[in-house]
C-alpha cells in the first residue's frame, strides 16, 4: 500500500487554506461593494430628492411672482400650503412691504426639504389710465357701494361691502380688509393722483363770475344769473346747505357740509363742487357732477353721476344702498411729469 508523503499532504492543507483565505476576500471584496452600491444609491437618492424639492420650492416662490407681475395679489391670501408639484409639493407665503413682496417657498419630496426666498417688485399703476369714477388719494371706509365704473385707493380699504360691488377695477396700495366684488383687484405698488388740486384752485379760482367773502348757509348759487362759459362761484369761507340752480362750479376755501337731504346739479344741469378742505354730506344724497375734497370726504347714502375725488380720507358710514355711474364732466388732460391736471375748467361738459 502507498500513502502519501509528508510533503504532500503538507501541499495540500497549504493549498487548501489558500482557498479558504482567498474565498474570504473575496467574500469581504462582494459585501463591501454592495455596501458600497447601496450607499450610493441612498445618497444619489437623498440628492435627488433635494434637488427635487428645490426645484419644486422654485416653482411654487415663481407662482407668485406671476400672481406679482400681473397684479393679482387681491385674489390669492398668504399663505398657500401643500401644492402638489411633480413628485413631491409646495408650501409658499408671502409679505408686503410697500411695493415689495417678499415671497417664502418651501419644497418638500418625502423627508427631503428646500427653501427658496426671493423679492418681487410690484407694478406701479397709474389712476389715470385706470380713469377712476372715485378717487382716493388715502384710506376707503366703506359699505354697502355699488360703483359702475373703476375706483382708486392710494392707501387701505376697510369694508364691510354688504351689497357693494365695483364693475371695473378696484386698484389699491395699501391692505384689503374689506371683501369687494370688483371686476379685477388689482394691488399696485404705488397710483399717479390724477388731480393736481393745488393747479386746479389755482385756475378755478382765476376768473369768477362772483365771490362771496364770508360763510354762506342755505344761499341759492343761480349759475344762470351769470352769462359766459366759465361760471365759476368762489366762498371764501364755509358752506353749510347749498341750493343750485344751472350748471357752474362752486369753489369753497373752507368746508361744504349738507346736514340734510343734498341735491347736487341734474342730469341736465351738472354742478361741480371743488373745497380745500372737507366735503360732508351728512344724509342721503343725489348728485350729478363732480366733488372735489381737498381734505376728506364723507358721506350717507348717496347716488352720483359723475366723479367723486379727494386727496385725503373717504369715509363713507352710509345706511342704505349707494351708486356711483362714471360720467366725466371734466377734462383731464396729462401734463409733463404723468399727473393728470385741470385745464379749462369751466363747469361740467367741457
């Protein structure tokens, strides 16, 4: 019988755990490359995600920004939340800070979260081109005003609107605490006030057909007393409860106030009512014309063919329905710096 000699078997038990060694490695070589896949496929797959929800935070913080560009911040609140987008959603709010809007987006795909924030610049809008049947060059308080045409508010509204509604644009620069229906909102950064009522004093007041020099209360201004074009009657002083007969203008250094029942012109017969400081009309009123208030205006109940203008505050604590229908008896044409100013003013039509 032959047996194998020592070496041999020494051989083999060598090549044997050279195998053993090798197979090892080799086995160490497979899992850490799996490890090392695995670990790569999570984090390709978490970087995914980031850039997945960046570019999702992108979109939503762009939204806006059209919403910006377009004026039509009135018709959406901040903030806006959870917005499906691709494989994940947005989440974006928003400030304002005079004509900036500061806009915060946050994307979101599964744990994996980016935030874009960015400013955009609203708009300006000009009151002229809008051709506002009311002007505002300050806050609107307000309810219950059904306007046929377009209003502009250089400040805040606060409106308990009841049955108001505005069948133009309502353009505004400051906040809408109110909750008008208006043909389109639109929120600008800044409005051109389309009167200059330091120019327009000055060339209504140039040529009168007559002044009075003192108060004047329950005084009867017969424009058809006077002949010419430019029927312009001039109250250095106050008017409490005035009486028209014609079409002029009145213009008033001091205040108009009607503590009863107004009467403001015809629809044949338009007055105009110009005062440096405050027009008040106390009850219901009917005008056809044009107001001008230097300072504030405030009103009842009231129904108006025309323009209602002031450079200051409207408050308007009316108990029943008001209307406003856009009928412009003036001309306005522009001036060099885009302010619109009065030229030729001589009464209603002109």
């Amino acid at each position: 019988m032959l047996y194998p000699s020592r070496h041999t078997r020494s051989a083999r038990g060598s090549a044997l755990a050279m195998a053993i060694l090798v197979s090892v490695v080799v086995t160490a070589m497979v899992m850490t490359i799996a490890w090392v896949a695995t670990t790569s496929l999570q984090t390709t797959t978490s970087l995914t995600k980031a850039d997945q929800s960046f570019y999702i935070a992108e979109a939503g913080a762009q939204k806006i920004v059209w919403f910006v560009r377009n004026n039509k911040m009135a018709s959406i609140t901040s903030p806006i939340n959870n917005v499906s987008c691709g494989s994940g959603a947005y989440s974006v709010s928003w400030t304002i800070s005079g004509q900036n809007v500061r806009i915060t987006s946050v994307g979101a795909v599964g744990t994996a979260q980016s935030t874009c924030a960015l400013t955009a610049t609203l708009p300006a809008v000009s009151a002229a081109a809008a051709a506002p049947s009311f002007f505002i060059n300050g806050d609107l308080t307000d309810k219950n005003v059904q306007i046929t045409g377009n209003i502009t508010v250089n400040g805040s509204i606060t409106a308990n609107h009841g049955n108001g509604s505005v069948s133009g644009t309502l353009t505004y620069t400051g906040t809408n605490s109110g909750a008008y229906s208006a043909g389109n909102l639109v929120h600008a950064a800044t409005v051109t006030p389309p009167v200059d009522f330091d120019a327009l004093a000055a060339q209504v007041s140039a040529s009168p057909v007559y002044t009075y020099n003192s108060n004047q209360t329950n005084t009867t201004f017969n424009f058809n007393s006077y002949t010419g074009s430019n029927k312009v009657i001039v109250v250095n002083g106050n008017v409490t409860n005035p009486v028209f007969s014609g079409v002029g203008t009145l213009y008033v250094t001091g205040s108009v106030t009607f503590t009863g029942n107004a009467s403001v012109g015809t629809a044949t017969n338009p007055v105009n009512i110009v005062s440096l400081t405050d027009i008040n009309f106390n009850k219901k009123a009917t005008i056809f014309g044009s107001i001008f208030a230097r300072n504030n205006l405030n009103t009842n109940q009231y129904d108006v063919t025309g323009i209602l203008y002031t450079a200051g505050n409207y408050d308007g604590g009316n108990n029943g329905q008001s209307t406003i229908i856009y009928t412009p008896p003036v001309n306005f044409p522009g001036s060099g710096t885009g302010a619109l100013q009065q030229t030729n003013f001589t009464g209603p039509g002109i």
